[in-house]
C-alpha cells in the first residue's frame, strides 16, 4: 500500500495573487475535494458507456470465499432514527436502512452489547444505548431482509476499548471467580433472550479489542478465565455459532502472535481470532495480512477484520468534532473522497482475503449526524435518545471521558450516507469487489504542496499541482496561489513572524478544487538528518545502555513523529536507558540555543534530560513524557560557544514498559 496524506479542500472566497520569490523546499500529499464534477481544464477523460453507473471504480478481488462475510456494524440505528433520521435509497426516497445495506451487498450485521447502558433513573448512556433488548430489535430488521447478525459482547455498561474496560457496575468488587459465575450467568439469559426473540447469530464475540486488559482484569490468567466462562456460555446456547475473540494494534510487531500463545496456553474455546484495522493508526495492508494469516497457519483459527472504515469528507455535520478531520495527525493514505472511501474498503478486503480470512466489517457506516438547527436542539436528541456517542448521564459510569466530552456523533465523516441518509456510492463496493466496476474518470483530489523554509529565507511558491483522479491517474496543472493564508498573514511576511504552519488556498482556472498549500517556517538548524526522515542516520551516535531497551529504533509513523513520518521510537519491557547525540563542527563562534521535540508515557521514575557540550562545559534541560501526542520541547537557551563544534544530544531512563518518540532535534543560532 503507498503511503500517502490526505487533507481536505472546502471552498473559499478570497483574493488570489502572485508573486513572492522563495528557496524552494517541496514535499507531496495530497488534498480532497470536497464536491468534484467536470472540471474545465480540459483533463476529464470521457464518460463510461455502462448501463448503470456504480460512481465508483472498484477493482475485483480475485479468490474470496463463498460464505465471506461483507459486514456493517449498525449499532447505532435505532436511536438514530428515533431522533429523526430518515435512510434513504440513492434517489433520495425513504427507505429501511436493511434493505439498502442488503442491495449494496452486506450480508452480515454487527451488534455491540452493553450490560446496563442506563443510569438509576433509566437515561441512556448513549452511543446507541446497546444493551441486548435494543440489539433484538435491530437484529430482527436485519433477519427481516435476509441478512446474519453477529454480537459483540463489551462486558461492559459502555465503550470497551484498548485504554478502558470497565466491569459492569453490577460486577464492582466481585473476586474473578465470582465475576466469571455472574458473567456466565448473563451471556447465557442475553442469549436465551436472543434465540426466544427468533434470532440465530452466526457469530458471538467475547469482550472488544481486549489487548491486556478486560472486564476491569488486567492479567492474563483472569482475563482468560473470564474469556473461558463467556465461551461457555455461548456453546450451551447457540452450539452452531462461531466465537471469535477481538484485539487491536496489527502493527506491533509479534503482539498478535503473543495474544494467540497465551489464548492456545489457557485452552480458551474460539473459533476466530479478529481484528481491528483503521489505516490511520495501524501499518499497512501487507502487515496486516501478514498477522492474521501467521494466525490461521500457526493456530489453526479463522481470522477476519471486525472493524474498518475511512474518511470520504472532512467536513462535519453536528456539532461535534470528528475523530479524523484536517487536522488530525495520522496515516491518511486514500483522499478523504467517496472513492478514496470505496478504496480503503476494496483493499481491505483484499488484504484480509489474501490472509485466508473469512470477513470484513465496516464500523457505523450509518452514524450520521441527527436533525437539528443547532447545538441545542441536536444536544436535546443526544441525551433523549442516546444517538451521540455519549450523553451526559454517561459520568456515573465514565466520568473522566463520556462524563467530560459527551456528545454528537464524530463518525459522521466516515459514514457510507451523506449527511441526508442517502447512501455514498461507496457503499457499493460490498457487491462490487466481486466483478470490479469502472465508472467516469473526473478530478478526485488535489495533491498538497508542502513549503519548508528557514527564519529570514526566501521561499518561491509552486507553479503546478497535481490533481488525482478517481481511476488513479494524475496531471499537473497550473495553480495561482492566494496572496494571504487563511488567516489573514501576507505570505512574503510568513520567514519574519517566527516558527508556524501556515495554510494558503489557490485556484485552478476553470475548476472548482481547491488547491492548498502548507507553509512551514522552521529555525535554522546546523543538525543533520534532525528528524530522522534520510535513510542514512550515521551522525547520529545512539547507544543503547546495557541493552537494556527493548525497541530503541527510527519507527515511520506519522502519528508519532512530530513533523515528516519518522521519529526515534523507544518502549522497553525492562527499564529505559540510551542516549542519542550528535557532533556538529564548522560552527561560528557565538551564542546557539539547541531543542527537541518528545513524548510518550508510563514513564515511572523518569531521568530525562537534553544536553549540549561546547568547549568542555556541559549544559542540560530537564524534560518529561505524559501521554501521546502530548508533546514537550525542552529548550537549552543559550550555549556560548569560542570554538567550532557542539554535540549535542538527549539521554532518557524510566521504568519499564516506558515509552515515546524523539523527532525535530535543532541546533539554531541565537539571533542578536
């Protein structure tokens, strides 16, 4: 899978010039667009001649098994439109919800199950409110139109995740044996429930995306031992259905492999190992099928993705914030497009059946956001109906998150309807990954030119862009950039306003995408390689003390490094203690100041410092970590230097399962 950003474009009013000359730093992505159509630049190829047009081009994926679950987790629906959504077809005409997702090939539904998502007074937790008797009456509006059902047991009273999983209220203090008997106890009446109501699950999961922790356990012996009760119950039920355990995190090398021992050590019963797979966080493609089928070969278990989804917008519909907008720094390697959506999907499924594996799930696809003409009246269906991911009544039972940050919903830019429940044309390639579909070649996306320049250059503004279309191919055209940023700044004033990002819109005549450029005016820096982005890091002398670091390596990841995609990357399973530093020479004498950029977390007992020698006297910052992307940039001010070289470097000890990343090391003088 290639690598590569995305960010969206929206239209915007302002006055556009030229002019500026600059040196020159250009990096490539790539930015959406938000409505695309006929663009007038002459380089729409011509429209396909096909009795009906899917919109999208979707490749076939060659050898997926009959039975392949093509699956939606809906969990959400009925609380959407109790608050008023509408589900319509692609004409725009009201229609169920289950018969679309049946005609655009889902056949499998996912359900989340909650074990009292209600406070004392009966007010929903919201993100659905999914306790089992909601989950009943979505499952039989699925069975309804021929479509399976699988249920994904939280044990929890709301969101189980990797950083929480709570026990239900009514499990408080109970020892694990005596959680593991209540446990037992309510799968079974759930399920009793679920098979009077006339439902048969083809699929039952125990606990989500149980990586270490699970139902308030944090040891693997207890966590199995619960994972083994639940197990049992589902086979005293429903014998036929397949249990399929849930973790997360594909890109940590041999974590899958460990979760798999453990599972086969402690003889828990499953039939499929599942996985989570959002390309913003997790690696690539290749690992993942790489993991999951190192899974089916060496256990012998059935793998599938559980969860997966993708941007086709970054606009936002309520009056919430979405989890992956402009702004959010990760891996975004498809255009935030109906069809980079459709591609997202597509390769998924490629991936997972080039593994050996048996499905794959989009997660909410329907979460859009709820009628409403502004934050009040949305905030009133919210807490009524529990259709925002949290509501307030939520604190009794999460009070430092749900209780905080409650809310509408922040998938609804990932969701596979349009903002009024029409369905995208993505949401198609669950029938079309079987034959392929080619659809008209139209602009899809714009490429994001990226402008690195020092305090006090010059910098020259790019002639051309590139433009993506959605059959892959790309052509340069000329751009003409605005004279100002989006806030307001004068670009040839951007080198004296000191260190920032900057965001410039441009025009391409003729069309309506919006080309965007970021600015970036950054500290003269003496450091070589001083984000670890060249290939070649032999000026940096990193040692790792007694080898007693676990993982201490330059990682690609853009949601770790600061800037670019590469950051020192460190996590120990025993203590923490390296230094990285580097000698620069054939400097003027004078005044430098040196910096980083770090963080990270679970640093107990943290000794960490940066440093610089110049001639013979040692200078340091104290430094820290407190948790991800949270990020400190401990600053020595001022080193006199009479000589010409510096090193300059970090030394960081902690405890074990300490972890973080280094990036953006600068040596800069101190201007006078």
């Amino acid at each position: 899978m290639k690598k590569t950003t995305f960010i969206t474009h929206f239209k915007r009013t302002s006055a556009f010039a030229t002019g500026v000359t600059l040196v020159l730093c250009l990096a490539i992505t790539f930015v959406s667009c938000s409505s695309v159509g006929a663009a007038g630049n002459g380089v729409v190829g011509d429209t396909v001649d096909m009795a009906e047009d899917p919109g999208i081009f979707c490749e076939k994926v060659d050898g997926i098994p009959s039975g392949f679950y093509f699956g939606a987790d809906v969990s959400s629906v009925l609380a959407l439109e109790k608050s008023g959504v509408v589900f319509k077809d692609k004409n725009g005409n009201p229609e169920d919800i289950f018969k679309t997702l049946k005609k655009n090939g889902v056949n499998c539904v996912r359900l989340r199950v909650w074990n009292n998502p209600f406070d004392d007074d009966g007010n929903g937790f919201g993100g659905g409110n999914n306790d089992i008797a909601t989950d009943i009456e979505i499952a039989k509006r699925a069975k309804a139109q021929g479509i399976d059902v699988y249920l994904d047991f939280h044990y929890s009273d709301f969101w189980a995740d990797p950083s929480k999983q709570a026990a239900p209220r009514a499990w408080k203090g109970l020892s694990v044996d005596d959680k593991a008997t209540a446990l037992y106890d309510y799968t079974v009446a759930s399920l009793k429930a679920v098979k009077k109501a006339g439902i048969t699950p083809v699929i039952l999961q125990i606990g989500n995306e149980t990586t270490g922790t699970f139902c308030g356990e944090n040891n693997w012996i207890q966590i199995t031992k619960l994972f083994s009760a639940a197990s049992k119950a589902m086979r005293e039920v429903f014998p036929k259905a397949k249990i399929a355990v849930h973790f997360t995190n594909p890109e940590k090398s041999g974590e899958y492999n460990r979760y798999a021992m453990i599972l086969n050590r402690y003889k828990v019963d499953y039939d499929i190992f599942a996985s989570s797979y959002y390309p913003y966080w997790h690696g690539t493609l290749e690992n993942l099928t790489s993991e999951l089928k190192n899974i089916k070969e060496t256990f012998g278990k059935e793998v599938m993705c559980a969860e997966t989804s993708y941007v086709h917008t970054y606009e936002n519909a309520d009056m919430t914030g979405n989890t992956i907008s402009e702004e959010t720094v990760c891996d975004k390697p498809y255009p935030a497009t109906v069809q980079g959506q459709a591609n997202e999907v597509r390769d998924v499924i490629a991936a997972v059946t080039a593994a050996g594996g048996i499905g794959v799930f989009y997660w909410e696809p329907a979460w859009i956001s709820v009628p409403g003409n502004n934050y009040e009246e949305q905030f009133a269906l919210w807490e009524k109906y529990g259709s925002g991911w949290a509501s307030s009544y939520a604190s009794v039972y999460d009070p430092e998150d749900a209780g905080v940050y409650y809310g509408g919903s922040s998938w609804d830019n990932q969701a596979m309807f349009d903002f009024d429940g029409k369905p995208l044309d993505s949401l198609s390639v669950f029938r079309l990954v079987k034959t392929g579909s080619v659809t008209s070649v139209r602009p899809d996306a714009v490429e994001l030119s990226v402008v690195k320049v020092r305090l006090k250059d010059s910098f020259t503004l790019p002639p051309e862009v590139s433009v993506l279309y959605n059959d892959g191919s790309k052509k340069s055209v000329s751009v003409e950039w605005s004279g100002t940023t989006r806030t307001g700044e004068k670009l040839e004033e951007l080198p004296f306003m000191g260190p920032a990002v900057y965001f410039v819109d441009g025009k391409i005549d003729g069309s309506d995408i919006i080309p965007v450029l970021q600015v970036q005016v950054v500290e003269k820096n003496y450091i070589d390689n001083p984000s670890f982005e060249e290939k070649d890091i032999s000026m940096w002398c990193l040692n790792n003390n007694g080898n007693v670091t676990t993982e201490l390596y330059v990682q690609e990841k853009l949601s770790d490094a600061y800037s670019g995609s590469k950051a020192l990357h460190f996590w120990s399973s025993n203590n923490v203690d390296f230094t990285v530093e580097q000698t620069v020479q054939k400097l003027e004498p004078g005044k430098y100041k040196f910096s980083i950029a770090i963080h990270g977390g679970d640093a107990k007992d943290a000794d960490m410092k940066i440093y610089a020698i110049a001639d013979g006297k040692r200078y340091e910052a104290v430094t820290k970590v407190d948790g991800w992307r949270n990020f400190f940039f401990p600053c020595i001010d001022e080193i006199t230097l009479s000589g010409s070289e510096i090193t300059v470097g970090a030394s960081i000890k902690c405890g074990k399962n300490g972890w973080g990343s280094l990036d953006d090391f600068v040596l800069a003088p101190v201007e006078e």
